[in-house]
C-alpha cells in the first residue's frame, strides 16, 4: 500500500502495518510542524476503524457514472460494468464501518457540492475537524501536483457516456444511488449472469493488457515470484516501483478525473 507523501509499506497484519505508518506519521507530522495528519483511502478503508479507533472520517461521495470514468481512466478498470462495481463495494463498506462511528468522528460531502462551493465546504470541514478556516487552505497547489477542482468534471458522464455504458453501470445501483441522491439516468437493467461475467473477464483482461504496457513483462514476472516466493523485501521492491509509475501516470492526467 502506498499512501501520498508517504512511503510505501508492506505488511502482514493490521498490527504491522499500523506499526508502520504510525511511524512514519509521527516523521510528517514533525517535518510539517502540524498535529492533524489526513490520508486519502480509496479501498480497504473499513480496517481503518480498526487500527485507530479514534480517527475521523470525511467520507466524499461522488457520481458513480463519473467514478466510472475516472477509474478507466487511470486504469483501475477495463470495463464501464467492472469499474461501477468498485463505487457499490466501497460505499456498502462505508454503511457497514459508519454504524461504528459516532456522530461527531465523521462528515459526508458530495464531490459536486464541493467543487461548486469549495468554500461553503471547506468551511464545513474545518468546523467538523475544530480548526479555524483560512484562505492558505487553497495554496497547496504551489506544494503538490494537484489543481484546483474543476466544476465541470461534475456530471461530465452526460457528455462522455453512452446511452448502453449509463445502463451498463447503473446496473444494481438504482438502491444505492438514490440513498446518496443521485438519480439512475436508465429504467432498471436485468444484465444475466452470464453476461456479467463475460463483461467483469472482459474488463481484468484490458487491466492486466495496460498493466503489461506500463510495467514491462520483467516487472509482471518479478511481482508474480514475489507474491510467490513471500518475499517482503521483493514486495516492496513492486510496491514501490508501481507507486513511481502510478504518480507519473496521474501527474500526466494533471488530477483531470
């Protein structure tokens, strides 16, 4: 696992891998004179609540039709079907660790709302996190590779999905999309199991054809002994070199999904 502005770890266990970065979060947070530090966790979060369980939780929810786009775009899918299916399991595994939380250990905000009043928003944030506002919350551009958030990559799947690609992935989503206030654009699909599956082999098969053309066959057939062989230290040596690749690979994309 690789979490931004930190290195990357490899673990067995819960307990080792918060061992890990408990580490190398008390490093940042003296290197940056601060005592609040924030991941970014796309999946896997639900151990989370586990390993600090007095952390607090912004949850961001955004368009899964958008979510879609985005994730064929870094790679992370190879199909519209496959790549909708990552936002319907990461949201059950938010309901799921939610119902362990208390009220005041998380926020939810919509992506829309929050780049179309980023203020409003971070306003809500601060209050939920007990710091007090301030504009330098918009100069991290000059400190990353981040840009600001564009408004219109909200609602961009009207333009950029068609009619078969909406239904597609909103397939098994009406339930969750509406409970999240997102209206389904298609009347329910029945998609056989067959046809579901066809379509979730279709979209490993493009991941792993973009995983040979970014990686290289060496570093596929180093991965595969490492996982093999249990290797740790060969472990990281993947980990790391696929974190290098997938920050290059974003950094071209200048944060546009």
């Amino acid at each position: 696992m690789s979490v931004e502005g930190l290195g990357t770890v490899s673990a067995k266990s819960l307990q080792e891998f918060k061992a890990q970065i408990d580490g190398q979060v008390r490093e940042a947070l003296m290197a940056e004179q601060s005592q609040i530090f924030g991941a970014t966790v796309h999946v896997g979060f639900k151990s989370l609540r586990e390993a600090w369980p007095h952390a607090r939780f912004i949850h961001l929810i955004r368009d899964p039709r958008d979510i879609a786009i985005s994730n064929l775009k870094l790679g992370w899918a190879g199909h519209p079907f496959e790549a909708a299916e990552t936002w319907s399991t990461a949201e059950r595994h938010w309901d799921k660790m939610r119902k362990t939380l208390s009220n005041d250990q998380f926020i939810e905000l919509r992506y829309e709302d929050l780049v179309a009043q980023p203020r409003a928003e971070l306003g809500r944030v601060c209050d939920f996190l007990q710091i007090p506002f301030d504009e330098s919350l918009f100069s991290y551009t000059q400190s990353s590779s981040y840009t600001y958030p564009k408004q219109e990559l909200a609602q961009r799947w009207r333009g950029r999905l068609t009619d078969r690609e909406i239904s597609l992935i909103e397939h098994g989503l009406h339930e969750q999309m509406l409970s999240r206030g997102y209206q389904p654009a298609s009347s329910k699909t029945n998609v056989p199991n067959v046809v579901a599956a066809a379509y979730r082999h279709l979209g490993k098969w493009k991941v792993r054809r973009m995983s040979l053309k970014e990686h290289g066959l060496k570093h596929l057939i180093l991965r595969k002994t490492a996982n093999v062989l249990k290797s740790k230290k060969l472990q990281e040596r993947v980990l790391a070199a696929e974190a290098g690749r997938r920050a290059e690979h974003i950094k071209k994309l200048e944060k546009n999904y």
